[in-house]
C-alpha cells in the first residue's frame, strides 16, 4: 500500500522534468483510482475463488511493475502507467489481505486482526509519501531511490508470502472467477445514503492533499522541502487510522455522524489554510481531516455491513468502496480543471465548499435517520 502513495511528494519534481500542468498532476493521480474500481467491480472476489496467495502475488506483481514504469519513465505514458499499475495493486489488495488476515488468526482474535488490517492498510498509505520524501530531500536521485527501495519491500513481501499457508480449501482456477457487481437491496438503502456521502467527502480530501498539497506548500508557503510535504500527507493517513481505531470507544452508531463533523472542522481548517497561507493549519486540516475520515468511514462500513444481508454483503461494500474511490477521482480531476481560471487556491475553496455541502446533508440526513446501533 505504500508503494500506491509513494509518488506524492515526487509530482512538483515531475512537473518539472516533464513541464507538464496541476492539470495534468490530478489526472496522472486519479488514474489510480480508476485501476482500483476497476479490479473491484471485475475480480473484487477473487480471492475467494482462486485462493489468497496468488491474487496477492499478482497484487505484487503490479506494485513491481508500477515501481519499474517510474524508475524507467521518460514521459507522462510511464507515469500513467506506473499509477494505472499501482491502482490494479491496490485493488487486488483491498480485499484478499484483509480476508488473508482474518482467516489467519488465532481463535477469538478476530478483533486484533482488524487492527491489523487497518493499521497496515492507513499506515501503508502513510508511511509512502513519508519514505518518498525523506529520500527526496536527503538522499541522491529523488526521482529513482524510493522506487529502487520500493521494489526491495515487495521482494521481501513476496518472500514472506511464499511462506505463510493458504487458507482457501478448495482453490478453482482463475476462469472460474467472474465480476462481482455492485448490488444495492431496498432495505440498505436508507443506511447506504449518509454513509456513501460521507465515504465520497472523506476520500476526496485525502485525493487533494495526496495529488495538489505538495504544489500548494511549495507556491504559496514557500516550503520546498519534500520530506515536509511527505510528512503532512502522511498525517493524514494516520490520523485516519486512529480515527478508525476510534470507533471501539464511540460506537459504531456514533462514529458516522461524529465523523462527519469533525470531517467537517477538518475542511473548515483546510479553507483557512488556503485563505491565509498557514502551515499550522494545513497541519491541523490533515490530522483533524484525517481522524473524520477513519471515524466515518469505519462508521459508515460498518453500518452498511450490518444492514445488509449476508447474501449481499459482499456486493454492497464494493458499492461502496466503489463510490469512495470516485471521490478519490472525480472531485480532485475538478480542482486540477479549476485550477486553470481560478489558480489553486479558489480552486481549493470551491472544492471544501462542495465537500462540506455533501457532509452537511449527510449530517442532516442522520439527524432525521440516525443509523442503528452494530453490535
């Protein structure tokens, strides 16, 4: 998972090897997205089928070949390559090393493997643009060392799959393995509402400040170093596994709509931060951001998962995981276009007032409906 972020602090670089427009950074990050919902709408279950091994063996195998097409890139082709790549591998993850996670644990330790899983998947994210900066910033060849050492973590990762056991009874091959489409039965759906919107805000805040942050530090706070820009990005992500944590002690009942609004003082804080031009916010809009975002995400899968029936359940947290990955897509392709006429500093303001509209009704949406209480 970190290898899927590890470019972050690496664009402005990029931008200027390749001379290419913010346009063109929000575009190059989206294709990631668009690999991801395209691995979970098409082999989301695979896993299940054919066994967890080699779906995240083939999951490495498209990090490797993503982590090649950076370290070889001449132009924007390798760069949408290599993110295309990276968004295959992070699809083909979602699923099967959380399910590899689960079905490896002890008896009655289900609840340790959920933090497991959640911790390596948030703090994956994290730790990429962290690693990629810090390398940038203090080591020779920024634009080739974080993918080298990449590709030594997925050697290693391969290694150690090779030696745990599979937990799949009776694999099948993979021409067995068909789509999985997204469902959404009638019973779900006034649960599927609050939580999908909140699921769009909360990933399009972490799509702009993993694909414009770094450009807005260096243009307007004048901070160049990329292992600061690394740093803030990877608040985010772990603030958002603290949030996630979170849940254990506020309630899954409450930790949607409590989410929604500490998501939204995070994007209050974002706006400030593009307003005035002040570093100590943009650090506080990534940790107060992030910690919303875990707090109504795992909120909001968990609900959806308690509400839907165990025939369908499968089906509709793709939908879902399906809908967050487009706000990870669609919003930030929008700041990247407005970008052009309003610069990107009204274009980042026109984003967190649509954000904070949709978290708005989402809010007011769980106020008339508030969503049951999970056991």
């Amino acid at each position: 998972m970190a290898g899927t972020t590890l470019p972050t602090p690496l664009y402005p670089l990029y931008q200027e090897k390749f001379g290419f427009s913010e346009l063109t950074v929000t575009v190059v990050y989206a294709v990631y997205a668009f690999g991801v919902i395209g691995v979970l709408l098409l082999t989301g279950n695979a896993s299940d089928t054919v066994g967890r091994r080699p779906v995240l063996l083939a999951g490495l195998g498209c990090a490797a070949a993503g982590a090649v097409c950076f370290l070889l890139a001449g132009g924007l082709g390798a760069l949408y390559a290599g993110r295309l790549l990276s968004g295959f591998s992070a699809g083909l993850f979602t699923g099967a090393a959380t399910a590899y996670v689960m079905d490896l644990a002890p008896r009655g330790g289900s609840s340790r493997a959920t933090f497991v899983a959640t911790a390596a998947n948030m703090g994956g994210l994290g730790c990429g643009p962290l690693l990629a900066g810090v390398l940038a910033e203090y080591a020779p060849w920024p634009l080739y060392l974080p993918f080298a050492v990449h590709l030594v973590l997925v050697a290693a990762s391969a290694v150690a799959l090779m030696w745990l056991p599979e937990t799949v009874r009776e694999p099948r091959p993979p021409g067995s393995v068909r789509p999985q489409r997204p469902g959404l039965p009638r019973r779900v759906r006034p649960v599927f509402v609050p939580a999908a919107i909140a699921s769009f805000a909360g990933f399009a805040l972490f799509g702009v400040f993993t694909s414009v942050s770094p450009a807005f530090l260096a243009e307007s706070l004048d901070v160049h170093d990329h292992a600061v820009s690394g740093a803030v990005v990877a608040l985010a992500f772990f603030a958002s596994t603290a949030g996630q944590l979170a849940v254990g002690r506020v309630g899954v009942g409450r930790s949607l709509p409590i989410g929604c609004a500490v998501l939204f003082a995070g994007l209050a804080l974002l706006a400030g931060a593009l307003r005035w031009d002040l570093l100590v916010l943009i650090v506080l809009s990534a940790v107060v951001g992030g910690f919303g975002q875990g707090l109504a995400f795992r909120g909001a899968l968990s609900a959806v998962a308690g509400a839907s029936p165990a025939e369908q359940r499968a089906a509709v947290i793709s939908t879902l995981f399906v809908v967050a990955y487009a706000g990870i897509s669609v919003p930030v392709i929008g700041v990247g276009v407005l970008t052009v006429p309003l610069g990107l500093e009204g274009a980042g303001l026109v984003f967190i007032a649509c954000m904070a509209a949709l978290v708005t009704v989402a809010a007011g949406y769980l106020l008339r409906r508030p969503v049951p209480a999970q056991t």
